[in-house]
C-alpha cells in the first residue's frame, strides 16, 4: 500500500494528475485575473485611507523577488497621508497623454506613496529590479482589494529634502481604492498607443499577440 500511494502521489506531483493539476490551473487563472485588474489609476477613493501597514505588506513582495545579480539594490520609502502624502502628491504629475484633464481630478488624488530608491546609480540592472518590483507590488496591491500606478515624472530633489532621503529615488508608486473605469484595447502593431479617454472610461491599447510574437 505504501509503494501504491507514492506513486499516486508522484503522478499528482509529476504528472500534473490528481489535486495538483486542478491546483496549477486555478493558479494560472489567478494570475491572469490579477494582470487584468492591474491598471494604472489615475483617480482614487479619498474616502479609503491606505495605512502603513498595508503599504509594508506591499513592499513585503520584494523578499520574494528575483533580482539581477542579485544586488538588492531597492530601498522602499512608505508616505500616508498622515506622514507627507500630501507633498508627495503635489510633486508627482499624472496622465502624460491628457494633460488637457490635469489629472488627478479634484476629490480623486491619491494620498499613499511607496518611494522606491536605489542605493547604486542607476544601470540597466538597477531598471531590471525596478521592472520587477513595480509589477510585483502592483499585483499585491491588486490581490488586497487596491490599486496604483508607477509615476516616473516627479521633482526628484523636493522628494529628497522633504523625507531626508539618503539614497536617489528612482520611481514612485501610488496606492489607493481606484475608481476608474479602465478597459483594454486590442490594437495592431502599427496603431496608436496612446491611452485616451470617452465617454468616462479611460481605454488602454494593447498590442495583439499576433503582433508581438517574431515570425
């Protein structure tokens, strides 16, 4: 019985049989309904107050992560609204493509900030952490009921003085309950990229497949 049961359970384990398989497919679903719900928001719930707590669990991700060379290079700054999420917002600029709309709109801002900094000039491998990092926090937020957006436009220095910062800040992460109505576009190759807004829903092109795949 003892030779029996292990070769079930090397055939689960192994084989994609039994619990395993149904696991893996669950997960894979998972993942893709994390992709989808993981857009960048430009306007938030200012009524939902993201702690700090939720913020260090965020950033928790980055034990996890792979990084290149292993360096480990990130250093995470977490702003509340509470400790200065009001000058990292008006430091911060929004919505590149739709400066006609002075994003965020009134009563939609966003008032929590993870800084992250790099404790070594930036590099293409320093970019490569960054990469990483960014998605996977984005993907927890999503995971715990919020959302963000990475904002590389922002006054580097007036971050540096007003939180005493040692190292260079390299990009800047929103967190908050979004609001926004955001839908994905598939486009060819040679369309549009731009993000544009109609009708309140804010649409993001996305390349087909097709398109992305070399022949």
């Amino acid at each position: 019985m003892a030779d029996n049961y292990l070769e079930k359970r090397y055939d689960e384990v192994f084989n994609g049989k039994g619990t395993s398989a149904k696991k893996k497919t669950s997960s894979v679903k998972s993942l893709d309904s994390l992709l989808l719900k993981n857009r960048s928001h430009r306007g938030y719930d200012e009524g939902y107050v993201v702690t700090e707590e939720e913020l260090r669990n965020i950033v928790k991700v980055s034990t996890k992560l792979p990084s290149a060379k292993n360096q480990q290079v990130l250093r995470y700054k977490l702003v509340t609204k509470d400790n200065g999420g009001d000058i990292v917002l008006k430091n911060t600029r929004y919505g590149g493509a739709l400066p006609e709309l002075n994003l965020p709109l009134e009563g939609t801002a966003p008032y929590a900030f993870i800084i992250i900094c790099s404790t070594i000039p930036e590099s293409k491998w320093v970019l490569i952490d960054l990469g990483i990092a960014a998605q996977s926090m984005l993907l927890k937020a999503v995971e715990m009921g919020l959302n963000g957006i990475c904002i590389g436009a922002f006054n580097k220095q007036e971050l540096i003085s007003a939180f005493d910062l040692k190292y260079e800040p390299v990009m800047v992460i929103a967190i908050g309950k979004g609001i926004e109505k955001i839908q994905l576009l598939p486009i060819d190759e040679a369309d549009n990229h731009n993000y544009f807004r109609e009708k309140g829903i804010h649409y993001v092109p996305k390349v087909k497949v097709e398109d992305l795949i070399i022949d």
